[in-house]
C-alpha cells in the first residue's frame, strides 16, 4: 500500500515506466495559499547539502539519524515491529512473481539465504503445483562477492523472439544508474566476450543478436538537463563501443531520447526512435538504415507493442488524423496497420479497439502471441478483457470472469502463445495469480498468497468527498467491523495525486500486521492528477491547477472527521516521491488537521528542484520556474520555501536514500536543516542503500517499516 514508483511517479508509458502510497471537525475549512514572494524567496542557506557525498552533508545526515534512533529504535516495540515485517517479506510462502520467457517461467526471488536476491526458473507445469522444483539462473550476492559490489538485480532486456541473449541490468545500490551484461538463457552463463556497458543512465535496444541501438552517457555534451541520454548509436557485436555509430541525436533540453523496437509473433518488426520533449510529450520516428521519418502521432500517446502487424497506441489526448474526418477519445486505444504506416507515415489511419467511458478507463495493455489483453478501471473496480482480430479489419473484444471488488493486473504474457497470468489482490483479499488463456477466454486460478494477517475483524468501504470546487472524490476506508463513530480511530490516510498513477486497492502484509490487526483505520484516497479517471482526471491537476489536487486532499480529510471516523488528533498520512511534495504541501496548508506525517523520499524544494537529481525531467508535470506565472505558483506550494518559524506543526518523520539518484537525498536535507533552524520538532532517517525506495534488501526494508509504523503508533495510537 505504500509504493515507490520507478519514475518520480508511475506515468503509463511503456519502455520508459516500468514496474508500482500507499482527517476535520465540523467548520473546518480550507486556508487558501499565500503568493507571498518575500516568503517563499528566502535565501537558500542549504545549498551546501546538494553536495550528496561531501563529507559535511554525511556528518549532518549522521547526527540527524543518530538522534532519531535513539528515540525510535530505542523504544522497546521497535524490534517486535522489525521482526512482524521481516516474517511477512521473508515469508516463503509468499507469490513467486512470474515472468514468461518462451514458455519458461521466470522469477526474482530475495529471501533471508539470498538477501540481494536470485533469478530463477522452472516450467510452466512445475509452477503450478505447491512446492516448484526452481533452478537459480543467476546469484546475485554471489555476483556481487565476486565483483566486490552490492548488485541489485534491475531485470533482463531479452532478445525476442527467442529470449535467449538477454542484457542483465544491475544496479549498485539500488541507483537508477546500471551496469548491463550479456547473458544466455540457454547455457546459463554470462557470453565471453559479449556485449558489456558500463555504469550509466541508460537505454538500450536490440535491433538482432548482433546489434543494438544504445541511448546512454556518451560523454561531455550527451546528456540532458534531466540527466538522461539524447543520442542513439547502433553498436555491433565486437566493435568497441567507442566506433558506435550515431543514427539519432535529440536535444539537450529534451527529457530524453532514446530507440525502441516492436516485434509480434508473426515476423514483423518496427525500430523507432522516441524523442521525450518532456515527460509527457513524445516525437517517434520510423528507424530505417537511410535514417529517420517522422510519424505523425500526436505528443501525448504511449507505443504498447505489436500484434499481426499492428501496432498498439495509446492515446493521452484527443486526436484527429491528418487528412481524416474522424477524430478519436483522450483514452482510447487504436491499432495501426504497419505496412500502411511505413508507406506513409504523416497520414495514419487508425482502428478504434477501446474507447473509454464516463465511468470507464483503460489502465494497461498487454499482447499474447495473437490476441490483446486491456484492464480497465470502472469507479476504481478493476476489469480485463480479450481483443482480437474480427477478420473486417476492425477488433471484437470478450470480458474475462475477474471477480468484483479487486484490482487485476497484468503480470506476464508469454509471445509463443497466449498464455498469461492476472494478479487479483484486495485490502483485506490475499493476492491471487490466474493463468488464462487468451484463445479461449479460460481463467484458472493457480496460486493464492496465504494471509498474512487477521482480516476477520475488518471491513472495506467506499466513500465520496466534496473539494473545493464541487468535483467528487472518491476514497477507501478499511476499518474494524465493530468501530465506534466517535472521531477516536487511529487513522492513517494515503494518496499519490501525479503522473497519472493510478492507486487501486491492493493486498500489503506489512500495513496488515503493522496497522489493521493492531486496530488502525487505513483510506486511500484516489485525488485528481493520478489515473483512475483517465488522463482527463490526471491533467486537471497538472502545472498552475496543481492545487485541486492539495485541495482534493484536504476534502477526504475534512470528511473523514464529518463522518467522526476520526479527529486531527488521531490522523496521520503518509506518502511518498511525488506522494511526497503532497505530504510536505499538507503538512504546511493544514497542520492542524494531522498529528502524524511520513514524508518519504520527496520533492519538496520546488523552486530548485529542476537542477536536483533528475527533477528537469518533471518539468510537464510541475511547471518551470523559467515562466514566471509557473514560477509565481511553485513558489506558493514549495514546501521548503513555505515553512514558517511562527506556525506550530505536527512533528513529521522524513525519509530517504543517499543513493536516489531520480529524486535524490536533497529536498529531504533541506527541508528538515530548515526545520531545525526554526527550531521544529522532526525525525530524519537517510539510509545509503535503496535508491528510490525504502531499502536494497529485506531487512532493510523491513527496518524501514517497522520505523514508519512505530512512529505513527507513538502519534495516533499512544
């Protein structure tokens, strides 16, 4: 329930957004912020701790988590709280992931004998039974020993079809930055002499088993603003990497570029360069040996894959076709015919697969050897559905028996026929795994997460709230069945609100264990700027109407206390990255409505924060300090510029990782050194390893949680 996407946030964009967080008595309203330049343009005394790993930031960092845990991990729950936690993410029995390749299912396992992890494999028959016969592929502690380096195992980017060469990611730490390394599925061994790229933020495609197309640091020059490469070169087996020879060059004021190639079952194939102008607005261009073509998509559109020679878009914005009387949805998905696109790529004649509804969103798109998986979100219920060819040159589609009142996934689909597996999970329903067959329509279940903790006594509830401007909010409430209304429940309240991430309803051991069984009330809350309602939902709090978003917050808050679910002295709220910025932004606009806030890995020097870590890159999301009405508006939010030493606020634990190298250690340093020097109470907690998340390893992560939970035990419940 608390998540920490691979991006600042979880935008829905395949190849670049990969593997996904988790109140006011009657009369309280909401205070509107204050464009107050002269306060919001103090001078920046801490810029000193942007130098990461300077040993003066290291030896505040060091007496700030010395003093932090001499309260909380001194306190005699804390180990007992670690213990819970570690039991629940060790616990064998938990769902061994799985990842098609060719048949062969693949899984990424961490245990308390493998603390960095294994990949690991078995068939298809042996996982469905209870106890699979699994063969470890690659040891990373055993890796790492031997490369004297703490491996984080980041994934494989295969060869299809055949899987068999495929390029290791690994990443030091956790950092986004990773060291790739060829390997073959087949013999079980990293290839002598194969393909090797160094530490970098990078993108790498393989156009064949001889070549790739690789977007990545080339030196002085070949990086953008944002930290991530704009140049593609195609590099050949045994060449030097330095004799790469360029195809593709963006602009360093671009959030990236990069290649990318689609491949169905049936032989076809497409290489495209994707120019990211921003984080939500992309150019493609055909990829052809006499160079490139432009394509004539609209910017806001995602590339999902290919299947019979069609190629899958998803659409972010309405569109209307050059040369076409008919337009086409914000939301919708449409195929286009691959011959007709490389003949003409500037008059595109899409088909329409799915088109949304006022009530209905489509949330991930997946591709089986010869048919098309789509879940969709329906006021926050999950459903999925099977798209094929109708033989007319248009698609029929067939709902699948997913059950009500669960979020479905899509886990794995496997290419050499159209099997799959959905997740099924619920907040007080264990996980489930279903494997499906897209010919038939078949679903079975083949394996169910055991419970992890009592969910006898709880109960799940959908509630709406009124914001500021009259937009419906929707929210869970998981509670007690026998709790009293009397606003003495200890609540903890949770909501992302960007990028358009989508947070659903989802099974967590660890919140169960920690929080639920002991009594607690956990909301969720499905503010605008995520994508439950589709992108409409998500742009209404983009840039300068970023505060509907903080004022959607603030509402669910308000009417929990209506409802006396709950009071300001017993609700906390928790979030994290971008989930983060909306802690710090609530955490300054209305600290009198929590008594609890957890600030985890965030944004929160919002006039600085495009030339900290990867922060140009958000740019479409945020808005620049470079157009002043953009300006004007962070400076009124930015959490680090709004802090005030005459305001009483509740006293907040903040944490992060010194080796977050996509939001990065900073925001947290100076808002809490800002803290110190007005003299607020606060805890801070910076672990080294983790990256973007809440640790490297399990017992790190386990640490982390017990540490969030006992500090919102100690404020809400004692």
């Amino acid at each position: 329930m608390f998540s920490f996407s691979s991006r600042p946030a979880g935008a829905r964009r395949l190849f670049k957004v990969l593997v996904a967080v988790c109140l006011t008595a009657p009369g309280l309203g909401w205070s509107q912020p204050a464009m107050n330049k002269a306060a919001a343009e103090v001078p920046d005394n801490y810029a000193w701790l942007e130098d990461v790993n300077g040993s003066r930031s290291m030896e505040w960092v060091k007496a700030q988590n010395e003093r932090t845990a001499k309260v909380l991990e001194a306190d005699p729950r804390f180990a007992q709280f670690q213990a819970e936690a570690l039991k629940v993410l060790e616990s064998p029995t938990r769902l061994p992931i799985p990842v098609f390749r060719t048949g062969t299912i693949y899984n990424n396992w961490q245990d308390a004998q493998h603390v960095r992890g294994i990949l690991r494999k078995t068939t298809l028959a042996d996982y469905q039974g209870a106890q699979p016969q699994w063969e470890t592929v690659i040891d990373y502690d055993a890796l790492g020993k031997a490369d004297n380096e703490k491996w984080v195992g980041h994934g494989l980017n295969c060869l299809y079809p055949g899987d068999g060469l495929c390029l290791v990611v690994l990443s030091a730490g956790g950092e986004d930055a990773n060291t790739l390394r060829e390997f073959d599925l087949k013999t079980g061994k990293f290839v002598p002499g194969g393909f090797v790229l160094s530490r970098s933020k990078q993108r790498v495609a393989w156009l064949d088993k001889d070549t790739l197309l690789v977007a990545r640091d080339w030196g002085t020059g070949s990086m953008t603003t944002s930290g991530y490469p704009f140049i593609v070169k195609v590099w050949k087996r045994g060449e030097p990497l330095e004799q790469a020879k360029e195809v593709y060059r963006g602009k360093e004021t671009d959030e990236s570029a990069d290649a990318i190639v689609l491949r169905d079952a049936q032989g076809h194939q497409m290489a495209v360069t994707d120019r990211s102008v921003d984080f939500f607005t992309t150019e493609f261009s055909l990829l052809s040996p006499s160079g490139t073509r432009h394509i004539a998509l609209p910017g806001k559109v995602s590339l999902d894959g290919m299947l019979d020679g069609q190629i899958i878009v998803s659409l972010e914005e309405d569109w209307k076709p050059q040369g076409s009387n008919h337009s086409f949805k914000q939301g919708s998905v449409v195929s286009l015919d691959l011959k007709e696109l490389e003949k003409d790529a500037e008059h595109l004649k899409p088909t329409i697969v799915f088109e949304p509804t006022d009530k209905e969103f489509e949330q991930e798109v997946s591709i089986t050897r010869s048919h098309l998986l789509i879940t969709t979100l329906e006021h926050v219920q999950g459903r999925a559905y099977r798209y094929s060819r109708d033989g007319h040159g248009g698609w029929s589609r067939t709902k699948l028996n997913v059950p009500d009142n669960q979020t479905v996934g899509i886990v794995t689909t496997n290419t050499s026929d159209d099997k799959f597996f959905l997740s099924l999970t619920g907040f007080l329903t264990p996980s489930s795994l279903q494997l499906g067959d897209a010919a038939t329509g078949e679903l079975k279940t083949v394996k169910t997460l055991p419970p992890q903790f009592d969910a006898s006594t709880s109960v799940v509830e959908q509630f709406e709230a009124t914001s500021k401007d009259g937009t419906k909010v929707p929210y869970f409430v998981v509670r007690p069945k026998q709790m009293k209304l009397d606003g003495s429940n200890p609540t903890l309240m949770t909501a992302y609100g960007g990028f358009q991430l989508s947070e659903t309803p989802r099974y967590s051991g660890v919140v169960g264990k920690l929080w639920l069984e002991r009594g607690g009330v956990y909301v969720l809350a499905n503010i605008r700027g995520g994508g439950e309602f589709g992108p409409a939902w998500h742009e209404a709090g983009l840039k300068t109407h970023r505060q509907r978003i903080y004022d959607d917050f603030a509402a669910v808050g308000q009417d929990l206390f209506t409802r006396k679910i709950t009071s300001p002295r017993r609700l906390g709220i928790t979030g994290g990255s971008n989930g983060g910025l909306l802690m710090g932004v609530e955490f300054e606009q209305h600290p009198e409505m929590w008594n609890a806030v957890v600030i985890q890995v965030p944004l929160l020097d919002m006039l600085g924060f495009e030339h900290i870590a990867a922060g140009a890159s958000w740019v479409g999301e945020y808005g620049s300090t470079s157009v002043p009405e953009e300006r004007q508006f962070l400076a009124s939010i930015s959490p680090y510029n709004n802090l005030k030493a005459d305001v009483t606020y509740p006293e907040p634990l903040i944490f992060t990782t010194t080796k977050d190298d996509r939001v990065g250690p900073v925001h947290a340093r100076k808002f809490a050194a800002r803290m110190e020097e007005y003299k607020k109470p606060f805890f801070y907690d910076e672990i080294v390893e983790g990256g973007h998340g809440a640790g490297a390893d399990l017992k790190e992560q386990s640490r982390t949680w017990a540490e969030y939970y006992l500090y919102l035990t100690r404020k809400l419940v004692d």
